[in-house]
C-alpha cells in the first residue's frame, strides 16, 4: 500500500522512515496509514519505532524512527527463548493500551544493534474488535483473524508462537519449548495463553513448563462466533417489520389524541 524511504530529518539531523501511500491506493488505504499514524502517536515503548511529528504537508505520508538492525532470523532456541520474552513484553504493553497488532511476522520484528527487538509495521493494527478485517499475511495469520470473526490480544500471541516456530525450525527443541509454542498456536483462542503477559511468564521459566501433550490434537477453532453473529443478524432482519409496525401504531395513536 506504501512506498518506505530512508530519509533525513533536516531540523533534528537524524535518520528517519517515511511511508508514502501509492498514489492508486483507495480512500481506506489512506485512512489505514492515517490510523497508523494515530497508533504510533499514542504509544510511548523502547520496542516500538516512536512517530515523528510532521507539518505542512504537501501530501499524506507517516514519518517515523528509523531503526538500525537486522531482521529476526533463525534463532537457537535460548534466543528464541529470550527474544520471545521481550516480544511480549512489547505486546503486553500494546494490548494495554487497546491495540492488537494483527500482522506479526519475522519480517516486522527487528533485532537493534544492542540486540533488542522491536515490533514494526502497524498499518493493520486495530481495537479488539468482532468483526476483523481479513488483512495479513496467511501463514502468520490466527484462524479467527482469517475468518474475519473476533481478534483480541490472543490474536498476537497465536502470531508471536507462528513466528517463534519458524524461528527455530529445523533446530532440536525441549519437549517444555514444543509445549509454550503448541500452547500460543491453539486453533481456538479460548485454548491459548489468555494474554502476552501469561505466556511470557512461561518463556522466561521454561523448566516449570508441565508438559501436557494437549495441545498436539488441539481442538479445531469453534464456528460459533460466526454463528452467533449471523443469528443476530437475521433476529434483527426479522424483528424490523414488527417493530415498524409499532412504532407506526404509536404515531398513529399520538395523532388521534391530538
């Protein structure tokens, strides 16, 4: 949707990102960047690429710190152990503050020259909200996040889990490290970590990790959601004659009393 330059901040003599919508892109690919621009405005963290204020512009565009790094690559699984700790701390700290990153994927996830990472990229962030858009990448993406229904901070961790998998492919891994990640990729939210925080808790002390097997047959994501949803809607479809035509009854009971 975007074109990224690396670009110089004249006034304050540093290095900044600008992304500039493609000329073709619809109005609410204009409003997705603009949203973005909101998001980043609102958070204040260390692992998050902070919004550089802007004026005078001839034409829409979001500029932002320019992060020196490398992208997550492969990772033994100590590293993984440890980057994925203070991943969710980052998500943690986002899920606070009402935003659900919605696209974790390696290539949005930066290492720092200091060897701290960093979430980027959140031109698909939204509120927890039931009716997701089916924006992302499909092999990051959670099952609800792909049929559209509820995302919410568990939507992050079944991607954070998907990207520390790939991370570690191929690699001998613990029987306790195989249960955090099967654990966080659930198919159904309501069988994952519930929040960042939790399954944090879990990286940092893996040796506590009991190991259950439950989640090498987890239960298929429930359909129901969706379900519901749509039951409301023909409720309501069904309900708007009958409740038309009491309103038309009152209209017609006020003007005989006048």
């Amino acid at each position: 949707m975007a074109t990224v330059y690396k670009a110089t901040d004249v006034h304050a003599d540093r290095p900044v990102v600008i992304k500039v919508p493609h000329t073709e892109i619809s109005a609410a690919g204009a409003a997705r960047l603009a949203r973005e621009a909101a998001i980043l405005g609102k958070l204040d963290h260390p692992g998050i690429p902070r919004l550089v204020p802007t004026t005078q512009k001839s034409r829409l565009y979001v500029a932002m710190e320019y992060l020196e790094g490398r992208r997550l690559g492969a990772l033994t699984e100590c590293d993984a152990l440890r980057f994925g700790s203070r991943l969710c701390d980052i998500l943690d700290y986002i899920h606070r503050h009402n935003v659900i990153h919605c696209d974790l994927k390696p290539s949005n996830i930066m290492i720092s020259c200091d060897g701290r990472p960093n979430i980027i990229d959140f031109g698909i962030a939204t509120e927890p909200t039931w009716f997701s858009p089916k924006f992302g990448t499909p092999e990051y993406m959670a099952p609800e996040q792909i049929a559209g229904d509820r995302v919410d901070a568990r939507t992050d961790v079944y991607g954070l889990g998907r990207v520390l998998r790939g991370a570690v492919d191929g690699s001998v891994t613990s029987a306790q490290f195989e249960e955090i990640i099967l654990h966080a990729m659930a198919p159904n939210p309501s069988d994952r970590y519930p929040s960042a925080a939790a399954m944090k808790a879990d990286l940092d002390s893996p040796q506590t990790v009991k190991v259950t097997g439950l989640y090498k047959n987890p239960r298929q994501a429930s359909a129901w959601p969706k379900r519901l949803r749509l039951a409301g809607i023909i409720l309501s479809l069904a309900a708007a004659p009958f409740v038309l035509f009491l309103f038309f009854l009152w209209l017609v009971q006020r003007n005989g009393l006048r």
